[in-house]
C-alpha cells in the first residue's frame, strides 16, 4: 500500500516543539523507525527555521542510509484551515471565479495556498470543501528541506493523515464517512471524515491519563484557561464591589419602625418560606465555589461543586471509575458532531471509530449502552504495533497518494508559489490594483445571492 520510493515521513509538531523522523523499509510495518528531536523557538520564526535545519543534518549525519530523496512531510493541525463554502448554481466558470470572491471576502488577501473540492451539489446551491496553509510557511519549508537534500513529495497535517491511517488499518473505512476519536497519553484528536475526505478536527489537552481507576477526575480541571478565569475573577470582583456599594447606600437610608404587629404578620410567612427552600439553597450553594483563588504568585484553580441533582452515582468498581472518566472523551465527541451540521449534512457519521490501548476495550459495551447517544464507539482495530497505534498521524503519512488526496499540497505547487506570487506582484504593479480590490467588485456582484456557510476546525 506504500507509494513507491516513499519510505519516510517527518512529522514537526510546532504546538509542542518536536520533530518526528518516522520511516520503514519497502513499506514493512515490523521494520517502521523512530527517531524525535526537540526545540524551543516560536514557530516559523527564523530561530525555528534555523534550530529545525539544525535537527535534520544531524539526523542525516547519524542516519546516512536512510531514505529521504521523497518525503511526506506532515505538520501540526493549528498550521492548517479548513472551511465549506455554499455557492448558488451558475456555469463553471462563474463558479470557480464566485468561490475565489468568497474566499477573498472571508479571508481577505491572504497569503493562503487553498485546496479545494466539490462536495456536494443540488439545484440551487454547490457545496464546496476547503483547505489551506500559508504558501510563506510552505516555500521556507521546502527550502530548508532541499538545502539538507531532503525532496518533498508532499505536504499535510496531522489529522489527516491520522484518517489515512485509520483506513489503512480499517479498509472497510475507505469512502466511508466516519469520526475518529485518536486517544494519546496526554492529549486526543476528534476528527470528522466525509466520504474518505478529512473535513474537520478538534483537539483535547487530556488522554489516557485521566482513566483513573481510584478517582473521577473533575471535567472543568482538565483544561487550563487562564484569560477566562482572570475574566471570571475579575468579574466577581467588581459585582462584589458594587454590591457593597449598594449595602453601603442601603445603609444611610433612614430606618422606619415597624409596630410589633406587622413584624409578627411578617415573621410566619418568611420562616415557612425558608423551610421550604432550604434544601434548594444547599444544592445552589454546593454549585457555587471560587475556582481561581490567587495567593502572592500562585495561581489555585479548584474543582466546581455540582448540585445534587447533577451529580452522579459514585462508582463501585474500578472499571466503572474508568468509565465515568472516559464520558469526558464521548461528551466532547458528541458535542463536536452536533456543532458541525456544515460537515455533517455532507455525510454523516456511521460511528465513532476510537483509537487507544487494548486494556480499555471493555468500555465499548459500556459507552453503546447507553442509547441517548445515538451513535456507536467502536475499535479502530486490533494493531498491536505501538509504533503505529501512538503515531497514526505519521504512520498515515505513507499513504498520502492512495488516501485523502484533497488534503494533500504537493510538491509541484510549492515549486511554482513562489514564481506564481511574483507574477501576480508585477501584475499588480503594472494595473495598480491588487487581487482583493478585484475580489471585492466580484463579491459585490454576487454577494446578494451567494450565501457561505463556515464549517471545520481553523
């Protein structure tokens, strides 16, 4: 299934700093290497470019046989867009010509290489499927790669490949529309698959390390927003200020006595009142709790407190305490496919194909028991190879010319950008308009019966 001659993937993951080397012999899965090296510069500045050529010549030196005329090269999710676009039915070329207005008017004169696709087509309106990455980024890359001897033969991003992945390892998944739920040690992958085509993605900052066996890990402390939280604070700072403010004011006004009587009168109703609500109040104050308690220079986040009535039951065995910590993975799951119906009205998920360690199969039966779902998890499959089943998104970098080409940015089109963005330049020069002036009259044009729909993860 290995393209010939294509025997290497490098992977350079720019959200945690790391280069990924990962290549096999003639396409042999048993003889698959591993090598990773780390750094530290901000992304796609010249440090990075200059600490990344330094990482791959001492690869080189210390793997002088390895194959890298023709790589794939495979790169974070955040370096990527992904969009779909509702057009009204015209000819052809009205088409292509409203789609480029639509993609100016949305993105501007962007300095973005854009894949896309027909996706769907009715009488009134054309679907299409986007995707892109900055032709800057592209270019530099290839030319650092070719200066360290390394050719390109193609560009993508990580949940793409992680889909080419799942169906190597699953071929009944080819063509299929699907969602692939990609579960690490210390992060996951949701990605949403139409009709063999890699449309959407989403990430979780938590993996198999929250599937305690002894604890229920608290949903709201698996992620770490700190601007929202000093906003929340701060927030609750300046309501408490204002409230004593207004206690402050209540305070100066003058006191009117009240008879005995009417205090009497006043007394029964009030303290039945209080009765009634009583156990109201202690489930609204167990829901209440500071999550961000700042103490000299730390910051304390704790977890909230739930209601009675939405909390529930403790578990009993260890199993079930794996399971209540793994709904936080089917929740988010089932929230992402519900919040993109531009994706999903384009093929909907069959079912939730879940990618983690073999000891963790018995949640299956536990998470499809529960109907309101609405949607089955499944095995991806039974690979034992954990060089493959940790680094789907490299190990799918091998099937790139089989598998879920639209994501694919080949290595033709970096060799022309930058002769292609010259040519525009003095094209510009010479009529002294750029494209986004020419964009915006057409999108005036149309803009009154063209409607766009944004979809996809950015």
């Amino acid at each position: 299934m290995f393209e010939k001659n294509l025997e290497s993937v490098i992977g350079i993951d720019t959200d945690k700093g790391v280069v990924h080397f990962y290549s096999a012999n003639k396409g042999e899965r048993d003889s698959i290497k591993y090598f990773a090296g780390n750094y530290k510069a901000k992304p796609f500045s010249k440090e990075f470019y200059d600490k990344l050529g330094d990482i791959i010549a001492r690869y080189r030196e210390s793997n002088p046989a390895g194959s890298l005329q023709r790589v794939s090269l495979v790169l974070s999710d955040s370096t990527v867009l992904t969009d779909t676009v509702n057009l009204p039915i015209i000819n052809k070329r009205a088409m292509d010509t409203s789609l480029d207005a639509s993609l100016a008017n949305l993105y501007g004169d962007s300095d973005v290489k854009f894949n896309r696709m027909l996706a769907m087509q009715n009488r009134q309106f054309a679907t299409y499927a986007i995707s892109g990455m900055r032709m800057e980024m592209l270019v530099k890359l290839n030319k650092l790669l070719s200066d360290n001897q390394i050719g390109v033969s193609n560009v993508t991003y990580f949940s793409a490949a992680a889909t080419n992945a799942a169906m190597a390892l699953n071929p009944k998944l080819k063509n299929a529309s699907f969602a692939l739920l990609d579960i690490k040690e210390d992060c996951a992958r949701i990605v949403l698959v139409v009709k063999g085509k890699t449309f959407g993605f989403y990430s979780l900052p938590f993996g198999t390390h929250v599937l305690r066996r002894d604890l229920v890990e608290a949903e709201d402390m698996l992620f770490d927003h700190p601007s929202a939280e000093l906003l929340v604070l701060n927030a609750k700072e300046k309501a408490k200020a204002k409230a004593l403010t207004a206690a402050e004011d209540f305070m100066a006004l003058p006191l009117e006595e009240e008879s005995e009587e009417e205090i009497s009168e006043q007394a029964e109703p009030i303290a039945d009142a209080d009765a009634e609500e009583d156990d109201d109040f202690e489930d609204e104050e167990e829901a209440v709790a500071e999550q961000v308690v700042i103490s000299g220079k730390l910051r304390k986040k704790t977890p909230r407190k739930l209601p009675k009535f939405m909390q529930r039951p403790i578990p009993e065995t260890e199993q079930a305490f794996v399971y209540e910590n793994f709904r936080v993975f089917v929740k988010w799951t089932l929230e992402f496919i519900a919040s993109n119906t531009s994706i999903t009205s384009l093929g909907a998920p069959e079912a939730v194909y879940v990618n983690m360690p073999d000891e963790l199969s018995f949640l299956y039966d536990m998470v499809n028991a529960e109907e309101e779902n609405g949607i089955k998890f499944l095995p991806l499959s039974a690979e034992k190879s954990e060089l493959v089943r940790k680094n789907l998104e490299l190990y799918g970098g091998f099937f790139v010319k089989q598998m879920n080409k639209f994501n694919n940015f080949h290595s033709t089109q970096l060799d022309s950008i930058k002769t292609k963005k010259t040519s525009d330049s003095a094209k510009k020069a010479a009529s002294g308009k750029s494209g986004a002036d020419t964009a915006k009259k057409i999108w005036e044009t149309i803009k009154k019966i063209a409607t766009t729909e944004i979809g996809g993860s950015k």
